[in-house]
C-alpha cells in the first residue's frame, strides 16, 4: 500500500466513525509532510522543540548543530552542560542530550534499531532515558519511524483542537484524549495530524487575522 492509499484509507475510515473530524477534514488545507529521517539528530531535535515555540527551538538548532559537527553522539559527550548552555540550550535540556548520547554510546539505546519492535517497546525504551517522556517518544515514533497509530494526547495543540472541534467546556486532558481517540484505531497518527492542521487552519486563523 502506498503513502496515497495509507492516507485515503485512513480518511474514509475516520470520517465513517466521526462526523466532527469529517467535518474538520471540510475545513482545513492538505495535510504536510513533516516526516524526518531516524536517528540521534533527530530525536535531539524533538528534545529542544519540548515546551518552546518553533521558531526559539529552530534558533537553539541551528546554533547547536553549528557546535556538534558532525552531529554524532560521540561528538555531543565531547561537549559539557556549560558548552550547551552557551548555544541556548536551558540547563535541564543539555543534560537531556547528553543522557541521551550517553545511552547510544555506551549501548544501552540501540536507536538505529527500533524500527524492529513494536509501538510499546518503542515507548518504553525511549521513555526509560531522562528527558525523554511521552510525548517527545510520541513525535519521534510518528515523524521518524512512521508508525500509523500513534495518539499524541498530551499535547496541548491537540488538546485545543479536539476541545474546539468537539464543542467541549474545558480543554480535554491527556486521559480524556486517550478515551475520546480510542474509536479512531489503527488510523491515531492521522487522526493527530487533522487535528493539528485543523489547531492551524481553525483555531488559530481568528487570531491570525486579528494580527494582520
């Protein structure tokens, strides 16, 4: 099956079990691509972008990748925390790189492996290693390793979305995201990116033009 037939397969199948998302899919712009390449650059990337905007996160990158060339954990455990800090990185994200290169060099993260195990596996490996938690295993799996049901439900964009979307009261919480996303299995990855696009397209379009 092709990524086209993935896709089209998976929207048929979301808009029969729900007619909010069927009717998001009416209102937003074609899903992008924002799928990444496996691997320790990667992964540090979804690290920094923890909890900071896109744009803050794409300038800590650039300064850091700039002072790790070549970008390699081997590399990364030559730097110390103060040499990280000076790139941008907050005291606590320095010492999540380093664990996290310190796990593939000494080889208790096979990271070029996981793509032979399933979702829970992938979960608990990555998540046992500091710094990184649900979420952070959550991108990578969906943007690295293109695993097809993966529900992202403590992220707040998603959150907002589906609160939106689904006319609730309050901002749904990462308990309430995983019973409300159960009905839309095996097809969570893409069900997660409508809703991001939709965060976009919808929720934030009215601020948008308010700005402009």
């Amino acid at each position: 099956m092709t990524a086209g037939d993935y896709i089209a397969d998976a929207f048929a199948f979301i808009r029969a079990r729900d007619a909010d998302f069927a009717r998001a899919l009416t209102l937003i712009r074609p899903l992008p691509d924002r799928s990444r390449p496996a691997g320790f650059e990667h992964l540090t990337k979804i690290i920094i972008e923890q909890q900071v905007s896109l744009a803050s996160a794409e300038a800590i990158w650039q300064r850091l990748a700039a002072a790790v060339t070549p970008f390699t954990p081997e590399r990364m455990m030559l730097q110390d925390e103060e040499a990280l800090r000076r790139v941008g990185l907050s005291r606590q994200k320095a010492r999540y790189c380093l664990a996290l290169a310190s796990e593939i060099v000494e080889g208790r993260l096979l990271l070029d492996r996981l793509h032979e195990h399933d979702d829970a596996a992938v979960l608990e490996q990555l998540t046992r290693i500091k710094g990184i938690g649900r979420w952070t295993a959550e991108i990578y799996m969906i943007a690295c390793l293109g695993r097809r049901d993966i529900w992202p439900a403590g992220d707040v964009a998603l959150q907002t979305a589906l609160g939106h979307l689904k006319g609730l009261p309050a901002r749904p919480d990462a308990m309430a995201m995983d019973l409300l996303g159960e009905p839309l299995r095996p097809y969570r990855t893409v069900a997660a990116r409508i809703l991001w696009r939709y965060y976009a397209d919808v929720v934030q379009a009215p601020s948008r033009r308010g700005e402009s």
